[in-house]
DNA sequence: CTGAAAGCGCTTACAG
DNA sequence: CTGAAAGCGCTTACAG
C-alpha cells in the first residue's frame, strides 16, 4: 500500500557523495559556490541514485507550489470554460517554467468559483489563478485582486470595469472585419447575422464587429437573429424562416455550432451552402469539419494567449521572467474552407 | 509580488485561542481528545482566521500530496487522451476524497511518457497516475506497476498482458450488439461497418463486436472499409464506393467522426440518411449532434469509469476507501437519434 | 569552499 | 486533556 517508501532524498545522496546535506542541495541551486571536484561527485552522486527534490519540502521552503489552478466545466457564456486545445496550450506554456496546472471543478456560477478559489488559495495549494472564462460583471477578478492572489484573465473587462488586473483578449472586431471583407469580396452584399441573445458576453463584440464591418463597406446591417443557447439545434430552428424569407446571401455565425445549424437548416431548405448561402462559424471548434461542407471560420491564437496568461501568473508568483505588458489583444485568423467558397472551387 | 504573505498558520491560530500548535492540530484531526471546551476555542479560532492547513506542509509531513496526474494531449490511439466530458468527471470523483488532478503534457509515444511519469514520481508531485488512454502492447503500465507507482488503466490490456494492474474497459461487443439488434429491428440486414485500420487499438473489439453481433443474427458480416485516421474527410472519402457499389442498408461505424462522414458521402450521393441507409457513430461526441440527421450512437459510462480509476489511485496512496474489484467492464449506452429512425419519426 | 544551525507549517507519538 | 519534542525534506543565511 505504501508506494511512497523508497524514494531517493537528499541524505542518501550526500552519504553517497560523502558531503553534507547542504553541499548538495547548493550543488542543486548555486553550482558556483562548489570546487569543481566536489561538484563533479555530488553530480554523479544524483546520477547514479536519480535525485529529485520532494516537490512537498520544494514548496514548504519556497513558498511556491510551482502550480497553477484552473477551473474546468460550463462557463457563464455558452462554451466550456477551457476548451481541449487552449488547456494544452496552457500545459506547454507553464512547462517553459517548470509549472504545471491543477483542474478543479464547481458550478459556473460566480459566487461558487470564488469559493473555490478561496478553499485553494488558503491551502496554498497553488501559486495562482488563470480565469479563461471572462465575462461582463465578473465577480471573479476583484475578488482575487482584492486578496491580492496572483492570476490572468482570458476576456477584457467589460461594464467599464477597471483594468487593474491582466488581461489578454481576441480582437472579435477585427475577426469579423475579415469575415465581412472576404464575403464582399466574394461578391455577397446581403449579409446575415446569428448570434447569441445579447447578454454582454463575448457574443456582444462579435454581434458589433459585424455590424461596423457591414457600415463600412456601406452595407445594412439589419437582418439579425439570436438564438438563446450556442446548439446546431437551436441555430437550425432559428434560422429556418431568416433563409426563406429574407433571402441573404450569407450568414454571419457567432460560433460553430451556431453555422453548422444554419448549414442544416439551409440544406434542408434546398439552398447549396457555399454557392446561394455562404456560411461563416467562429473558434474554428471540432464542429468546423463536420458539416457538409466544411466551415470558414475564424480561429484564435490559443498559443499567444497560453503565453501571456501564464507570463503573468508566473510573474506575479515572483518567478524571474520579462514582465508581459499588462494587457493585450490579439487578433483571430480567418481559415477559409468550402462553407464561403464552394465545393466545386 | 510576494502575494503569499498573509495567510494564516496554524501558529497564529493557537496564539488566538491561547493553546498550543498541538492542540489546534488536534482539533483538526483527532476531535475527541479534546475537551468540549478547548475545541470550541479552537473552534472559533480557525473560523474567525479562515484558517486552512498549509498543502505543502501537509503533503511533507502525511506524504501525500492529494494530486492525481493526468496526461493530456493527443494518444497512441486516434482520439484525444482524455477527452473533456472525461475529464470533468475524473475531477468530479477526485473531489470525493478532496483529491485534484496535475496536468502534463508529452508526445503520444510510450517512451516519452514514460520519462513524465519518471521525473514527476521522483519528485512526489502525485500520488499517483491514471491512463486514460491504454492500448495494445501499452509499455507504461508495466513501467509504473515496476516502480510500485500508484495507478488504474482506461482500457484493458491487450496482447495476453497480465493482469498486474488495475483497470476498467467499457464492452464495445455488447455496444455493438445493441447497435446492430437496434437496426435489424428496424428491418435492416446488409449492415457495413467503417473501422480504423486494424492495429489492436480499442477500434478492433468495434470491429469485432459488429462481426459477432451479425453472426448471431445470421447476417453476413463482410463489407467492411478501413480508414487511416478518425477523420470525417477521410470516412467521405472511403466510403463512397462502398455506399456506391454494395448499397448497404445500414453502414455502423467505429466513431462519430467517421459517422459524420459516411453522412457527407451519403447526402452527396443523394441518398436519404436514416431513411435509405441507416448510419450509426460511437462516442456520443460533439460530432454526434452536429451532422444532419444527428447520430445514433453510443455513450460510454465516464461517471463510472472515473470513480472506478479515481478509487484505485486513491486506495492505492493509503486512503482508506472501500478496496474496488481489481478490473471492471462496463456496458456503453444506445442513444437513438435521426440517423436511425429517420427524421421523419 | 563546506557544514552546523534554524526554520518553512504541519503531524505524530509521547510525557505530564 | 494538553503541550514539549522530534521529524517530514528541503533551503537560506551564516560561521569556520
């Protein structure tokens, strides 16, 4: 039952290497200060037994757990809190400091999250936080900010809350000023959108990108349906009478599932998406590639974002690294496939 | 930048009830030895301070770390190490025990895994691992169980290797013969099935189970197509002279995503899915709901198999717990969409 | 350059 | 019932 027994520590290696315990954890962290022959012995004194300092007693002297916390389940908004793809973006990007991520869970609401950080933070079971989940009114970042517990957030601070903690967020805008001018170059001028019910969520930016996209190639931008969750289903319901009765001769998506609604719903309606419909998702998510036919998209830069975010919590968490500037924003990429092309192209 | 200053030890919660270190400890741990009196002092005391017990100062002195490694990332096999709905679940059963998971990332290949395990074992970082992802000729399991490393296997081992370690499988043989019962009761009997390539991955119980199902129907179980990968495009692509050629009446496939697939070619071949031929996924995956018709398939158990993996490790690193059976099958579920009963139904 | 001392925050025996 | 002692595995000053 006791797994645990026979680990090797640091007594063991300095008995092998016939110095004091101390010499050998300095032969660890300031080589420097060792002549080069004990240095050499208490080297393959770890060598031989396959030294590791106890991540336990690492934590209990340096205060510092070398890991980071991060909720996983529904978020407040309509997608997962920290979709496959950017938790291993994240899991790569804390390894470049040798950290690692906890998972937790709890519901998506606000009050119990910040329960939960509270629970962890006062085992000091982690050195920090990255929320990837931002949204309007967030409870979460005062709250952290206010016991002074290091962490990011993915989504900027909206409800003109301030900017008094790190932040990194995709630029939906931008996004979908290159969905619209791809569209407009591909000779659509009737351009739909499907979104979300507005509810200050990200959804909102993707809606008002759209919309400024449309203004300034001088389109109208008034054919808009929202739909009250991000299913195929509920897009594919929604969206049925939109296609048959103001024709457009594209439709806007605020995500994936939502396009591959509106690419069922159209081909049930006999319309060829890609050629009398084009069609446009956002994330760039699994459902991107399995439509018939497959999704323009826009896809966010899940690595920059890892990066930034952890930047920060390692920081804060007093690791030496080049302080990251305090926000940023970066913008998504436009994968084009057949849903805005065609299939015969 | 020291975040980490003010919380609050056990010291400061004896100096506040005016007892020893001990005696707060105790009050913790061993309730009843304490006088009702002194308890509801310390009591008090820990209420008023929130004080936690420190993780890392836990974790050195009961050598336990109370984290259960995870690997995420692409496997060995065609699917994702540890799909998100599964992992919600591991932290759902790991929470029972007040246990979390690490996360960490590797290659797919044995070897290199081998070596993350190796250097986070060393360091007592968990205690202990789960496989999410075990398969044929699967090299990690005989490695830990060789370290006298804590761990329990998604998948069971293959290839006449022992039985020396815990694991969970879910009856793919049984799914398949509910999924082929559920189309011979639907009047169908030239039933194909698209697979992986064979390479003693779980997809070859799929296959197997299809085959067998179909004997003791008395049906022939001879059209079969292989893919290279799990993938909707290359499923279209295979397919489409099998649906061409021998008309199937049903065609069960080994995943959703090649489903997904075998709905593509089947709709460009202006065949009705669901009505002219029948097609049914495994997994019950994003990519189940997103194709028109949406997919019946089948649903594996992941509530079950995490408490089944989560009790092993944490059992195995000393907690008591109700030692579970040392392996375990369980049955997948059918979930009956359009792809089968038509969406006329 | 190397090692004896003290301490990180806790727990487990063991006296009193 | 309560507290003084020793220790978990390590590191950081600080003597020598």
């Amino acid at each position: 039952m006791d797994a645990q027994r026979d680990h090797t520590t640091i007594r063991a290696v300095a008995a092998r290497a016939g110095v004091s315990r101390q010499t050998v954890s300095n032969a660890v962290n300031s080589p420097e200060r060792l002549s080069a022959g004990t240095l050499a012995r208490v080297r393959e004194a770890i060598e031989e037994l396959d030294y590791r300092p106890d991540a336990a007693a690492l934590a209990l002297t340096s205060r510092r757990s070398r890991l980071i916390g991060i909720r996983i389940g529904h978020s407040a908004q309509r997608h997962p809190s920290a979709p496959e793809e950017l938790l291993r973006e994240f899991v790569r990007a804390a390894a470049r400091y040798d950290y690692r991520f906890v998972i937790f869970g709890s519901s998506p609401t606000d009050a119990d999250q910040i329960r939960g950080y509270g629970e962890i933070w006062r085992r000091r079971a982690v050195d920090g936080f990255i929320i990837s989940d931002g949204h309007a009114r967030d409870a979460r970042p005062r709250w952290l900010h206010d016991h002074k517990v290091p962490f990011a957030v993915f989504g900027r601070p909206r409800d003109g809350a301030g900017d008094d903690h790190p932040w990194i967020d995709v630029d939906a805008r931008a996004g979908m000023r290159l969905v619209v001018d791809h569209l407009v170059a591909r000779g659509r001028t009737r351009i739909a959108f499907l979104g979300w019910a507005p509810d200050a969520a990200g959804g909102d930016d993707r809606a008002a990108g759209w919309a400024e996209a449309m203004a300034s190639h001088g389109l109208d931008a008034d054919v808009t349906v929202r739909t009250a969750d991000d299913s195929v289903r509920a897009a594919d319901a929604r969206v049925e009478a939109l296609l048959r009765d103001s024709r457009p001769h594209a439709v806007v998506c605020a995500s994936d599932r939502l396009a591959a609604g509106v690419v069922r719903a159209g081909s049930r309606l006999g319309l060829s998406i890609g050629d009398d419909v084009l069609v446009t998702g956002y994330d760039d998510a699994p459902a991107a590639t399995t439509t018939i036919p497959e999704l323009t998209t826009l896809r966010e830069p899940f690595d920059r974002v890892a990066d930034f975010l952890v930047d920060h919590v390692v920081h804060a968490a007093g690791i030496a690294n080049e302080a990251p500037p305090r926000t940023r924003v970066v913008e998504p990429q436009l994968v084009v496939r057949e849903s805005t092309i065609g299939t015969r192209a």
